[in-house]
C-alpha cells in the first residue's frame, strides 16, 4: 500500500532541484529579468561541480590519501558557484549591458549550458587521459551525504525530515531568507520595484543595472546548487548525460505556481517533486504507457494556474510587471 | 562640477538609421570574433590547429556528397522552423513552444500513418499533412486564445505546451512500440513504405528542401506584401496603434498563432513523412528553441534566415565530425552554436547604440 513515509523523502529529494532552480529565477524575475538560461545555469553549475570534484579525487588518488569531508564538499560548491556565476554575468552582461533581447539570450544561455555539460560529462575522462571508466565521484558523494547521527533513530519523524544531506537544508534556507530579503528589507523593496517599474526606480535614486546584475547573478549561483545537489546527492556522484532532464524549465514553471514568492516554493517544489515521481506509485498493471500521461500533470497544473492568476487579475499575483522589458533609461 | 561625482568613462548614445554596409560589418566583424573564440576553443580541447578546425568542419559538411544532403536537410529543417515562427515573433507574440508545436505535428502525421497503413499512399499523405497542420495549428492558438482573452503569459504558456506534447508522444511511443518493451516504434510501415514522401531523382531530402524553399518565398511574401502580414507589423509595432486603426488585435493573435503552428506542424509532417518514419520525442531536437534564435539572428527577415541557418547548421554538422574524430561528446556543437549567439546578440548593441568618450563633451 501507499506508505506516506518512504513516499515523502523520495518527493523532497525531488523536490530540491526545483525548488533551487525555481528561488533563483524567483529572485532574478524581480529584478524584471525573465532568464530562461535557468536550466543550461543548473547543467553548468552541476559540472562545474563534477569538475572541480573529479580533479580533487584524482588528486587524492594520485597522493592515496582519504578525501577530507571539509575540501570534498568545499571544492565542488566553490566550482559550481564560480560555474553559474560566470553564465549569469554572460546572461546579465548581454541583457543589461547590452541590452539584448531576454528571451533569445536565455535561450542561447540554456543550449550552451545543456550542451557545455553534457560535453565535458561525456568528454572528461577522454580529455584528462585518466583511467577510470565512468565519472562515479562516491568519495564525494560520501561528503555530501552526511546526516545526522540520531536521524534513524527518530522513527517516522526523523526519518521524513531530519534523514537527508545538509544542500537540502541549506535550500530550505535560502528560500525562506530569499522571502524574507524580498518581502521585508529595504533591498527586496528596492528590487521589487525594479521589477515592477525600473524607470521609477531609476528616479528614485535606485541604481537600476547594479541591482538587476546583483538578482541575475544571485540567482544563477542560487539555480546552480540546485545541479550540484542533484549530481552530488541524488545522482550519488555520478554523472550521466541527460539525466538532469526537464527539470530547469520544470523549476521555470514553479515560479509562475508559487506567484513568485520562495517561500511557499518550498513547499510547492515538495508537491512537484511528488507530481514528478508520483507515476511510480500509481498502479497501472500492465499498462505502462498511461505512467507518460501522469508525468504530464506538473505541466498541466502550472498552465492551470497561470490561466488561473491571469484570469482573477489579483494585483499581489501577477508576474513583475517589466518581467521581459529591456530597460533604457534614455527611451522613455 | 561636484569633484566627488564619478565621470563614466564613457556614455551611451542611441545611433539613427545607420549605414547598411556599416551594420553588414558590425554583423561580420562578430562573426569573425565568434569564429575565433570557437576555433580557439577547439584547438585547446583536440589540439587541432586553427585552420586544421576549419578544414575539419568543411569536410564534415561537403566532404561527400552524402555529408552535403544531409547538411541541406538540416538547414532546410531548421530554416522551415525558424520560417513557421516568425510570423509570431514579427507581432511580439514571445512562442517559445516551437518544440512541440513540431512535435504534436510529428505525433499526428505519425498516428495517421501508423493505423491506417492500408489507404493509397497519395491519399495517405494527404491526410497525414492535414492532421499534422491541424494538430499543430491547435497547439499554436490555445495559448493565443488565451493571450488575447486574458493577456496569459504567453512565454511561460507555451513552454509548458512543449511538454504536454512531449507526454502525449511519449505515451503513443510506449502503445505502439515495436518490440513490446523496446521504448521505440521503429520504423513504421517498411515494408510497404505507405505515408513515406516518395523520393525526387532518388534524393530522400530533396522534396523537404523544395517545399521549405517554397515556404521560404511564401513567407516573405506573405509578410511584405499582404494585408494580414501588414496586420501583423502593426500589432508587432503597437497593439494601441493597431486598435485605433481598427484592427481586431485578439482576432489577429490568434489567427496568426494558427498560421504559424500549422507551419510547424508541416515541418513536423516533413520530418515524419520525409526522413524518419517513425515518432520519438527527439524528433524536433531543440530545434524549436533554435529556430528561434536563427529567426530572432536574422531580423524576421525570410531571406537572411537562409544565411543564419546555414551558419547553425554548418556549425552543428563541423562541431559534429569534430566531436566524433575525437572520439568526444556530441554535444560539441551545442557549445559552438551558443557561442556565436552570444556573439550575434551582443553586436546589435553596437547597431544600434554607439560609445561616446566623455571627454570630447567635456571639450566642446
């Protein structure tokens, strides 16, 4: 039968992708930049993170020394944030600086970043000549995977929420310090009315580019640990093309579901992720194709719900109203 | 002057009309840049010299003449795609759902072809055209409709089509597959070749590339020189405008959305009929958010999209036979093609703005 406690760590493992993904476009979407370069910035930041772990590893190999739990986990998160920095400010660079069209550059953003990590995931070994048969970093993963000692002895309740790696916390974190930032702080405010109406702001004394980089790059490194966790802690260190998926624009489509506040995200992404694997729970005998309509419902509800805010044109629930707009303050 | 305030090095200036020549060498002096990065990229990861790079990437688009049709065919694919979205774009209707708007076009011309094997062929194909243009057509206006009902977003709606039509093929894949568990259909009808595009002076990809070159000169027509496309730029141009002039904006978001799903799904039809024979849910291979750039590149203009989707497509097919004489990913040319994006993004910039030194102000 249904057994809501193993069910329920599955959907949260799930869930943090999406649920990094969808708190950094939230935060860059504020700032009035639609960056649809999400899932090619979670490809890089994930690779980034293989990189950086697989040199390490080698490194230890080489001295045949244990890996050090505190470098094993630092050297991976430092590459990943440096990675998705790095196609943020490309993002931010052309869209602000250069103020091209949103839409294009992230889309260009995603078929470099999807294609830059499935590359050097499918190349590595290839190009450092090293000698191993796959990129299986269970050292790493080791790392990323510490929990706490007395979670198992908890019964259900430890094990449905105190039974996982620390990147789950740490997301659970930045969520809900995100809402707060944007929600109650002078810089959230300011941010917000970038978002909604950057030439106000302008006049207002608001340094209108300094704070759309700021959210874009934020937000990208955000998006990028979403791709390190998924590889560290889900993939158990190991990569495999392709297998990161959707789940970028799934992240993309949570935003619009939580009408742009983090902090119900996090418990949205936790239903995504039950949506996204709830096709392994639903007996179907022996039809396995309906499994594939299931895996379509995430989609249908989002497109529900965006018709749904569109629809009541409640204020607090609409997108940022320059969400797609280029700013020029000289073309007003 | 306040001592304290920070002089920018320099400021922006919006440029006029400029020059033609001045844009073409703006456009080719970023090309140039792209293809450096590219080629020095190369050469760092194979080791290749940066003429070797080139020469490579030649052959592996003309190096047989098997390399050239299938060169041409996956200009040809990419360009009717980019064709199929334009009109959108041109009324600043943000359709990123190409993808699927191809593939649902794929999924029906496939379902017809796959139960109904036994009708005449030519009949068949008609058929199979006709469901993959309606089948796409539908796909294109339901997030019209509500664009012009509600004003939904019609980026984030069209996105979330993609995968709805990624489902339902994926689904079919599974109900039809061939053998039971494989995943895949196969080839559909081969031995009796029924719904297949028959070949033209024995070239399997000759009748998709006159059909898109066709397509070609329709669409710049259609844009020029009729009143809907004049419709459509002024919608593009100002939705109040067109209002007050007295066109139905919502009329003409939805009818165009129709025009350009029924597009792809004919190039969705093509990719059925003419090539593959069967459904997968990689058949449009992103090339439904690549079409986008290749439009986005070349101004919504039907002709220079020939010119930017040769560009892609010669990269893709270059980074291609580079990638697999290295014995490296695939991938490759995802990389290659991003790069020359950015580039060809980023030098609109300078089309339209120019740099201005702050001291020549100062001066006068």
């Amino acid at each position: 039968m249904f057994d809501i406690v193993s069910f329920f760590p599955r959907a949260v493992v799930q869930s943090v992708p999406l649920l990094c993904g969808s708190t950094g476009e939230t935060i860059t979407e504020k700032s009035g930049n639609l960056n649809l370069g999400i899932p090619g910035i979670m490809y890089v930041g994930a690779i980034s993170g293989v990189i950086g772990a697989f040199f390490y590893e080698q490194s230890l190999k080489a001295a045949d020394k244990p890996i050090n739990t505190f470098l094993g986990i630092l050297i991976p998160m430092v590459c990943c944030l440096i990675g998705s920095l790095v196609m943020g400010l490309i993002y931010s660079f052309l869209t602000v600086s250069l103020r091209a069209n949103q839409n294009v550059t992230g889309l260009a953003l995603t078929t470099f970043g999807v294609g830059f990590g499935n590359f050097f995931g499918g190349s590595l070994i290839k190009l450092t000549g090293s000698e191993v048969p796959s990129i299986a970093l269970s050292a790493t993963h080791g790392c990323f995977v510490h929990k706490l000692p007395f979670a198992k002895n908890l019964g259900w309740f430890g094990r449905m929420f105190l039974n996982y790696g620390f990147l789950v916390y740490i997301s659970v974190i930045i969520a809900f310090v995100a809402a707060y930032i944007l929600r109650h702080t002078r810089h959230g405010l300011n941010l917000r009315a970038v978002g909604e109406n950057p030439a106000t702001a302008d006049a207002a004394g608001i340094n209108v580019g300094r704070y759309k980089y700021f959210a874009t790059c934020i937000g990208s490194m955000i998006a990028g640990l979403g791709g390190l966790f998924y590889i560290m802690d889900y993939a158990s260190g190991v990569w495999s093309n392709e297998g990161f998926g959707d789940r970028g624009w799934l992240a993309i489509a949570l935003v619009i579901f939580t009408i742009w506040r983090p902090n119900i995200g996090v418990f949205a992404s936790i239903l995504f992720g039950a949506l996204y694997i709830l096709y392994l729970y639903i007996p179907t005998g022996a039809n396995q194709a309906i499994k594939e309509f299931y895996k379509m419902i995430p989609y249908v509800v989002t497109i529900i719900v965006l018709v749904a805010t569109s629809m009541r044109k409640k204020k607090e629930n609409q997108p940022p109203e320059s969400l797609g707009i280029p700013y020029f303050r000289e073309e007003r | 002057m306040n001592k304290k305030t920070k002089t920018p090095f320099f400021h922006i200036v919006k440029r006029g009309e400029i020059p033609l020549w001045q844009s073409i060498a703006i456009h080719i002096g970023a090309l140039v840049l792209a293809l450096v990065v590219c080629s020095i990229l190369t050469t760092l990861i194979t080791g290749l010299n940066p003429i070797k790079v080139y020469a490579t990437m030649f052959e592996g688009n003309f190096g047989t003449e098997r390399k050239t049709w299938v060169m041409l065919h996956a200009l040809a694919i990419l360009l009717g795609i980019s064709l199929a979205l334009t009109p959108g774009y041109k009324m600043r209707f943000w359709n990123i759902g190409g993808e699927g708007q191809v593939l649902i076009g794929c999924m029906a011309s496939g379902a017809v072809m796959h139960n109904h094997p036994e009708i005449p062929n030519a009949l068949l194909l008609i058929l199979m055209l006709v469901a993959a243009m309606a089948a796409g057509a539908i796909w294109g206006m339901i997030p019209a409709f509500f664009k012009a009902k509600w004003n939904t977003n019609e980026t984030l709606f069209t996105l979330m089509m993609n995968y709805v039509a990624i489902q339902i093929t994926a689904y079919f894949t599974i109900r039809w597959e061939v053998p039971k568990g494989s995943g895949k259909i196969g080839v559909i009808n081969q031995n009796t070749m029924a719904g297949w595009l028959p070949k033209i002076a024995d070239q399997q990809y000759l009748l998709t590339i006159i059909v898109v070159a066709a397509l070609t000169i329709f669409m710049y027509f259609y844009l020029k020189y009729s009143k809907q496309g004049y419709e459509i730029a002024v919608v593009g141009e100002s939705e109040r405008t067109a209002r007050y002039v007295g066109i139905k904006v919502e009329h003409v978001f939805v009818r165009t959305m129709a025009i350009s799903g029924a597009l792809c799904g004919l190039i969705g039809y093509l990719l059925v009929a003419g090539s593959a024979h069967t459904i997968t849910t990689t058949l449009s291979g992103g090339r439904g958010f690549t079409g986008v750039m290749v439009a986005w590149m070349a101004k919504f203009n039907p002709i220079l999209m020939i010119l930017t989707s040769f560009l892609i497509a010669f990269m893709g097919n270059g980074a291609q036979e580079i990638a697999s004489r290295f014995y490296l990913n695939h991938s490759f040319s995802d990389i290659l093609t991003g790069i020359i994006i950015f580039f060809l993004i980023g030098c609109e910039f300078f089309v339209s703005y120019k740099l201005e030194h702050n001291k020549h102000r100062e001066e006068a």
